[in-house]
C-alpha cells in the first residue's frame, strides 16, 4: 500500500481488532439481554491506533468465522473462569460464574488465532483461555489450591484496578522482555493461574511465588497472554504496558496491510 499524499500511508493504516462481548447479569436494563464490554479494553486498542470491533455472544460458528475472517487480530479480555470442564476437572467450591457460551466464543476465536498466526493479546481470563485452548490447565483457586503463593485476588471495589500489587520476572529473549525489559511490577485481578502449561505454550513471566504471569505462543507472530491488566497501567504512563498494545496493534497492522 502506499501513500494516497493526504498522509494515509501505511503507518495510518487502522487495523480492525475483534474483542468479544461479556453479558451484563444486573437487572439495571429491565429484563433486557445486553452485551457489554469494559472500555478501558477499547481505549487501550484505540489509542494505539487499533479500530476495535466488538463481537457479540450466541452466533453460529459460521457466522463468527466470517467475522473473524475479516478482522487482523483477537483481543481477548478479562471476565469470568472458565468452566473447568473445559480442563477435565470438576468444579471446585471456590468456582467463581462461569459463562459456557462466552467459553464458546473465546475458545474458538483463540484457537483459530493461535493455529492461524493471526495476532492475539490475552488479557487475564483471556490468558487463561489460551492455556486451556492448548491443552492446560488450572487452579480453579489459587488460595485453596496453591496456598504458599501470594494474594493475587485484589478485586475492587476494595482495591483500586491500576494497584501495582507485586513484581514480575520476564524471561530474557521473549517477546515480553522486548516489550517490557526483564522486570516489572504490575496490579493483580484474578483468583485463578495457569497450572499444567500447554505444550505448545512458553511460560515468560512469574510472581515472586511461582504463578505463571505470562505465556507466549512459539514460532507465532504475536501470540501473547498477559494474567495482570496492562489496559490499566497504559494510561498511567507505564512504557512497557503501552509498548505491549503498540507492538500487538503493529503486528495486527502488517496483517491488514498484507490483506490490501
């Protein structure tokens, strides 16, 4: 693609990125079926120049293929676990809601993504989904199951989302550590982690007690599951959290421009 000499060349070119919807459980839309979505997950895909595109829930998998054919990338958010049916286990008593028909959605996307090179960043939940689309698994609690590790539940409204609650290690020569140097400290959201990693999964960062931060595909262009909330520390100035969606929505933008 070049230049049309109104400044609309490549490095102008928006590619299209698909976030699929949760669903709001509140009685607030009297008795309505609403899709939602957090929006500092679209701000963190716009301001990097990404065009957003959310995808609802409840379609054929036809018709979320022709989606997802259109789109250059997967973002995949935060939300609620994963039915651990998906892992081969029994629900735990610390199970938290689960939404098997957003398990659905996700599960599709992700694999699709993951086996077709298209770009992803998984956030949270989204990370977690990567793992188990491979073939892992987890802790349905980490407290019950893990319990010499660290609190990594700081859920608001207790705690505020852009906490920076403990410190990352990053595995040198990851995609991560060109992202974000070898270290770092981060807010913490999640009751759940990666347990048994998926083979075909790198783990490439850790709490200071061992839980698998991070996770990356190998030999993917840009595959990338992050546990803590990037789209938090973005707009607090945090250079590595605003590179990791800087460097997804290139990566998204090569893909878009290969398509032209």
């Amino acid at each position: 693609m070049q230049s049309n000499g109104n400044g609309h060349g490549p490095r102008h070119v928006q590619p299209l990125v698909g976030i699929p919807s949760a669903r709001d459980r509140s009685t607030r839309y009297f008795g309505l079926s609403i899709y939602i979505q957090n929006r500092m997950y679209v701000q963190g895909v716009t301001h990097a120049q990404g065009a957003p595109i959310t995808i609802p829930l409840e379609l054929e998998e036809t018709t979320l293929r022709t989606i997802y054919d259109n789109l250059d990338a997967i973002f995949l958010p935060g939300g609620e676990d994963i039915d651990p049916s998906r892992y081969n286990e029994a629900p735990h008593e610390l199970l938290g809601a689960v939404d098997k028909e957003r398990d659905r959605t996700e599960f599709l996307l992700a694999s699709w993504a993951m086996a077709e090179n298209k770009p992803l960043l998984a956030i949270c939940r989204g990370a977690q989904v990567m793992n188990v689309v491979a073939g892992g698994s987890l802790y349905q609690d980490i407290t019950a199951l893990r319990p010499h590790s660290e609190k990594h539940d700081y859920f608001p409204p207790q705690f505020e989302r852009f906490r920076l609650s403990h410190k990352v290690e990053v595995e040198a020569g990851s995609r991560l550590h060109e992202l974000m140097g070898p270290h770092g400290i981060v807010n913490s959201m999640h009751h759940q982690a990666v347990k048994d990693l998926a083979p075909s999964l790198r783990a490439v960062a850790w709490a200071p007690d061992g839980i698998v931060e991070a996770v990356e595909v190998e030999k993917h262009p840009f595959a990338l599951g992050i546990q803590w909330h990037p789209e938090e520390l973005a707009p607090r100035n945090d250079p590595g959290m605003i590179q990791v969606f800087r460097a997804f929505i290139e990566a998204a933008r090569q893909v878009r421009l290969q398509r032209c």
